[in-house]
C-alpha cells in the first residue's frame, strides 16, 4: 500500500478539508476584529473569510465550484475594497485554486480560469499590478496543474501495473499449483489401477482382498478430492503429465542437507506425532516451507534459518524464521507471498509473514489436516 493511500486510511481527506477550513476561518475572523475596523467596514472581509473557508470545506466535492467562487470572491473584493490583507484568507484562496487547478477536467478548469482572470481584471485599487497578479495566477495554475495532473497519472499508471504483475502472479502460481495437484491425481489414480491389477490375484484371500479395495477406496476419494480442486484454479493443456510423486513434508530432511551442502545454516524441527496428510495438503505444505527458505536466502544473505513442523490434532504449523536484517522480501507483493497465500487459501489455511520482535523474518502457517472439514 502506497504511504498516501495509507494516510487516507487513517485520514478522511474530507474531514481534513473541513478541519482546515474551520481553522482558516476562525483564525480570519479574529485577525479582522482585532484590526480594529467596526460596522460596515468589517463586514465585507468577514463575508469573504467565510466564504473562502466554505470554499476549501468542499473543494474536492466541487473543485470547479469552490475554486472559481474562491477566485471571483477575492477577485472583486480587493477591486472594490482593496486587499484586506488576512493572512488565512490567501491560505483557504491558494487551497481552493490547488482544487480547482488539479480535480477539474480540462474544460471546466478553462473556464474556471477565464472568470478568475476577468474578476481579477476589473477596474479598482491598485489596478496597475493587479493584471501582472491575473497573468501571475494563471501561470502557476497550469504548472501546478501539469506537475501534480502529470505525477497522478503516472502514479494511476503504476498501480494498474502493480495490479496487473499481481493478477498475473496469481494465474502463474494458480496454474503452477493446478500443474502439480495434476500430478498428484496422475500419481494417485496409477496407484488405484496397480491395486485393481492385484486384485485376482487376492480373492482366495479376503482379508488382503479386503485391504487392497480399502486401500483403492481411500486412494480414490483422495482423487476426488483433488480433482475438486484442481477444477477451482487455472491450468495449462501444454505440460506432460508425470506419474511420479510429488515432494511433502517427509522430503523436508532432504531439501535441509541439500541447503546445508550448499554452506547454508538451517536446522529443522518437528514437534508432534506426524501424520499422514492428503497429498495435496503435503505438497503444499512442502512448497511453503520451500519459499520461506528460498526467500531467506535470496534476501537475509548469511543467516542462519530454523524450520518447525507442529503437528496439532486437527492442523499442521509450519514455521520458518531467520536472524537476518528482516523486509526479507516476501512481505510485499512479490510472487514468493503470492504463491504461498494461494496455497494455503487452496486448502483452508492461513499464513502470517513479518518481522520478529528481535532481528529476522518469520513465515508462519496452518494447514488443516482434514481440509474438507473446513469447507
């Protein structure tokens, strides 16, 4: 989230608008009734204070609006009273211009220009410097409306390309995913046709007969469920299916002395009895952890890393920290935090990256061991 998308979170722009044009108008008021003037002298430049603290209340309801009437108003006030000199009243005017100058369209800001101008040109006190003031106005109105038009622009342009990198991570990690619960299926269906295949062979035995069609059974509501996944996300039709299964939990012990070869330091931990997982909730587990690591080691550079696996009654934690500087990168909208939150919402999980209270970068997450239990 962008810093001023955050400070609107917290600050209603609106309510700020009002706030300062409260703040503009008291502090107006009571600079005039200190100025000593009575009756009607002072009433024309309490009217007009007022109406420029109006004007900066709405400027960004109505930008074309409250910019103009600001304009017009001060315009014909200093032609017909001369400058009354209120410091907050040339504040709430410069707001109401900056409203008008930078959220109007094109042609209601030409316009707008145009009364202003001729406001300002009206005959009066003074008039020898006033048109150098109009010319003066309107040169920083376009610049000022070039340069903040320009960088919102460029800004809008960057957050429909941040969106669109993030939607495409999306469909690249969906199809990856979709890829390997294809897989899983291939793996376990040719594990059912194997078991068919036993099957003569088993039937002057029943208990063994028994066994394999339990074990065909359970590899095929195994199927099913993934195969209801896979239907919820995206996939590709140009990959060759492989029969071979895919890495779980159990490969952990293999990807750790893989990093340690390579001078790593990473230790893991399992807490807990293991349990047998659903393939598809074992791989994914599997690829979560892998990330982590992958993200610790792209971005915490020499730091040492530590795996835990809980396992809980009706869930699997996963936990991967590091002592690095922490921001290990996968806190923002990179694809490692993509890919990990699609796996873990596949199944009904959750998953929390950030720094740790110390120094380092934590990834934790909870899969459930039975998912279709949670949906």
């Amino acid at each position: 989230m962008r810093l001023r998308d955050l400070w609107n979170k917290r600050h209603d722009p609106v309510k700020l608008d009002r706030a300062l044009a409260l703040v503009l108008t008291i502090a107006g008021e009571l600079q005039i009734a200190a100025g000593g003037t009575a009756g009607k002298e002072r009433l024309g430049p309490a009217l007009l204070t007022a109406g420029l603290g109006l004007a900066v209340a709405y400027r960004r309801r109505y930008p074309t609006l409250a910019g103009t009437g600001a304009g017009i108003a001060m315009g014909l006030s200093i032609a017909i009273r001369g400058d009354p000199q209120v410091i907050s009243n040339a504040i709430a005017y410069l707001c109401a211009l900056y409203g008008l100058a930078v959220w109007s369209p094109p042609r209601r800001f030409a316009l707008g220009m145009t009364a202003i101008l001729v406001a300002d040109l009206v005959p009066g006190p003074a008039y020898g410097q006033r048109p150098l003031w109009a010319l003066g106005t309107l040169v920083v109105m376009l610049i000022v409306r070039r340069v903040v038009r320009d960088r919102e622009a460029r800004a809008e342009l960057a957050e429909r390309e941040r969106d669109l990198a993030a939607h495409e991570a999306v469909l690249e990690e969906r199809t990856r995913i979709a890829r390997e619960l294809h897989d899983v299926i291939a793996h376990t269906v040719t594990v059912m046709v194997v078991q068919a295949q036993a099957g003569p062979d088993l039937l002057g035995n029943p208990v063994d007969a028994r066994r394999a069609f339990g074990a065909i059974e359970a590899s095929g509501r195994e199927a099913l469920g993934e195969l209801r996944r896979l239907l919820g996300v995206l996939r590709t039709g140009d990959e060759t299916a492989v029969v071979t299964p895919q890495p779980g939990l159990g490969s952990l012990d293999a990807l750790v002395q893989e990093l340690r070869a390579a001078g790593r330091d990473v230790e893991l931990h399992v807490e807990g009895t293991p349990v047998e997982l659903a393939p598809g909730v074992d791989l994914s587990a599997f690829r979560i952890v892998q990330e982590a690591l992958t993200n610790t080691l792209k971005h915490a550079g020499e730091a040492r890393a530590e795996v835990t696996v809980r396992y809980r009654p009706s869930s699997v934690e996963l936990e991967v920290v590091d002592d690095g500087p922490g921001a290990n990168g996968v806190g923002g909208a990179g694809h490692g935090l993509i890919g990990m939150r699609e796996r873990a919402a596949l199944y009904g999980g959750v998953i929390e990256t950030g720094n740790r209270n110390g120094p380092g970068y934590a990834v934790r997450a909870r899969l459930p061991i039975d998912p279709d239990a949670v949906r």
